[in-house]
C-alpha cells in the first residue's frame, strides 16, 4: 500500500515530482519511499544514510563521487547516486528553480462569474486554421496581400472573445479548435514535404499560441461556470506542434482551474463528443500521414461513406439525436444540412487569412469563427468575420 509523506522541497525534486499538493504531502511508491529512506539516512538497518554521512563530515552530498560505507565487519565502496559534475549542476539549479516557479504558476486561481441570468442548454465556439507563424505576403506581391503577425492575431482574439460575450446564452461553453493551430515547424508541414514561408520561429509559435488559448479561455471564465475545450491535434500542417502547446495549456487550465476547465486533446483523425440530443463528430479534415486528399469541402459519395462508417462503429445514430461532422482545412464557410439523411456536413471557415499559395491557387477567400447557441428550441448561429489587412 503506498504511504503519504511529508517531503521537502529538495526530497520534491529528488523524485521528479512536479505537481503540488497541501503540505507538501505525497503519496510515493515502495521505490520512492526508500530513495527518501536512504536519502534521509533512515534505512531499516539504521546505519547513516549518504545525505547524514555527507553532512556529518561537512561535505556536500553533490560533490562526493565514491564513498566508503563501514560497519563493524566490513567495509565498501560506493558510488554516490546524487553526485553531480560541476556542468550538471548548473543545469539542475535551473530546472530546480524552474520547477519551484511552474508549481506557483499552477496555484489555483479564482475568477467569479457574473450573475447574469442565463436560459440556454450551451453554447459552442468553433473555429480553425489559425496557422500561426504563416506570413501571407513574404515578398509584398501576393493577389490580396494580408497581415498574419502576433499583433493581428491578438486583435483577432480580442474581437472573438467580445463576440462571444456579447452573444452568450448559457453557462457552459465548448470550444472546439479543428486543427493547423500553427502553420508548420521549422518552417515545413508536419509532413516534411515543401517549405512555408513563415514570420516567426518554433519558440515564438508557441509563446503566442500559448498565450492566444490562455487568453481567450481565462476571460470567458468571468461570464461561464465551465469551458470544456476539444483540440483537433491530427493535421496536416502542425499535428505534433499543436498537441504539444495544447498540453500545455492542459496542465495550466486544469491545475489552475480545477473543475472549471476541461481541455481534451484529440489525437484521431476522426474523434466525436455528445451533449444532450447532439453528437459532434470533430476532424481537421487531413491527417499527418495518410491522406493525399482529405475530405472536400463538398460532401461526396466516398466520404459520406467514410463517416457512416464511424457513425455506426461507434453507435451515434439514435432517434431525437442530431449529428454535425464538423471539419476545417477547406478554409471554407459551407454548412451541408441535406446531402445526407444521417448527418449534417460543416466546413468552418479559416481564422488566419489565406496564404500565397490560397490566393494564387484559389481565391481570396473569407476568414473568421462561429458561435452557437443551443436552447430547448434549437440553435443560433452568430458568425464573425475579420477584415483583411495589406
């Protein structure tokens, strides 16, 4: 049965734990418990432990690479576990200052939320194709020119979340991110096949889609009692990228916000969620690997095909229930209700503008998200589009 123990902050980072509790207190293994044994000097045969040892001979238990242990019928050498070379140490002061810092970052935060009187089931904010990190006018001669840099991609996030205020109806929100959250890494597609002319490295990427989660989530925490957010995490721009920026945000939502936060990152092609009388059946629409070409932004015989097919291994059609395959990568605004009998087919429209290769290759094109409120009488659809900007 494993024991909880009261751990110091050294003992904390000896065992490579890193989330917090109260006290200090922890719940450790059978392994863990005898490395904090040893470490303390108190083993069952009760001889010094290397940490007493160390200590009661005025010597740092890091510096010591070999010691002897004695007792009164023998005598051995041992190697010191928590030895450390002079350029280790370094190292492990800053991850021991880093992960003192991270576990205060992870404190639980209260926001209140207002008491304004809301009817509605739920309401669900979708958008896609961010494509951070894309430059859409590298050399100034693209058809339609367009601005995709951190402060346009800021401003884009503030009118989404004043839309979502401005329109809310219920007291739970789903998010759902359909997938190409930044525009590739290292300036390709997840794919490795061509390059992507790109305003900002892998470092920066992250440092602004962090941040854009972050800051769209924690404000809506004021108007809403829960977010639950899915992030498509298999696509054909950033399928690995995203994954881990959304872990990311995963750990911090949820630490900080225990209970009020879900974040779920899928890493299926095809992955699907149900509230109430609706099933979501969420995809990029392309995956990292295996489709040349991925579902249309027209709904063929092949791919309605391909979603019945899911549909029924998972069991979704029942009666009262409606089903939505919402999808990104067309960077398109078509919402299908009638091609099929078993499922409405919902292409979302890009957030970011359209690339070079978009305008050159198809048309300008529209950009922008839409929110949903779902009643006892069905659902509103309250779209937002933004301005291009040369």
């Amino acid at each position: 049965m494993n024991e909880k123990l009261t751990l110091s902050q050294e003992e904390i980072i000896l065992l490579g734990i890193t989330h917090s509790t109260k006290c200090n207190r922890y719940r450790l293994t059978k392994e863990q418990r005898e490395t904090v044994y040893e470490y303390r000097g108190l083993r069952d045969d009760k001889s010094d432990g290397i940490k007493d040892a160390c200590d009661s001979m005025g010597v740092s238990v890091k510096d010591s690479d070999f010691m002897w242990l004695k007792n009164k019928g023998a005598s051995v050498r041992v190697k010191n576990p928590y030895f450390q070379k002079e350029e280790e140490k370094d190292i492990v002061d800053t991850l021991d200052e880093f992960l003192i810092n991270f576990n205060k970052l992870l404190e639980p935060k209260f926001i209140e939320v207002s008491n304004k009187e809301r009817t509605g089931l739920f309401d669900r904010l979708v958008f896609t194709d961010t494509h951070i990190g894309m430059t859409p006018n590298e050399d100034g001669y693209s058809l339609y020119g367009g601005k995709w840099d951190e402060i346009e991609v800021n401003d884009r996030l503030n009118r989404i979340v004043s839309h979502v205020f401005d329109n809310q109806k219920a007291k739970i929100l789903y998010i759902d991110d359909l997938g190409d959250f930044f525009d590739g890494f290292d300036g390709k597609t997840v794919r490795r096949e061509h390059d992507l002319p790109q305003n900002m490295d892998n470092q920066k990427c992250f440092d602004i889609g962090f941040e854009f989660k972050r800051k769209m989530i924690e404000p809506l925490l004021t108007i809403y009692d829960k977010i639950i957010c899915h992030n498509v995490c298999e696509s054909n721009h950033s399928a690995s990228f995203d994954y881990i920026v959304n872990s990311a945000i995963k750990t911090y939502m949820e630490k900080c916000y225990q209970g009020r936060v879900e974040v779920i990152n899928c890493r299926k092609f095809i992955e699907h969620y149900k509230i109430g009388n609706y099933t979501f059946i969420i995809s990029h629409g392309k995956d990292s690997k295996n489709l040349k070409f991925g579902f249309k932004p027209h709904l063929n015989h092949i791919q309605e095909l391909k979603i019945n097919n899911y549909i029924d291994e998972h069991f979704l059609l029942q009666s009262g229930v409606t089903i939505e395959f919402s999808k990104g990568d067309s960077h398109q605004y078509l919402f299908d209700s009638s091609t099929s009998d078993r499922f409405n087919y919902y292409n979302y429209p890009a957030l970011s503008p359209s690339s070079n290769w978009v305008q050159t290759g198809f048309k300008k094109g529209k950009s922008g998200i839409v929110f949903f409120n779902y009643s006892e009488s069905g659902k509103s659809i309250n779209e937002l589009f933004f301005n291009w900007k040369r």
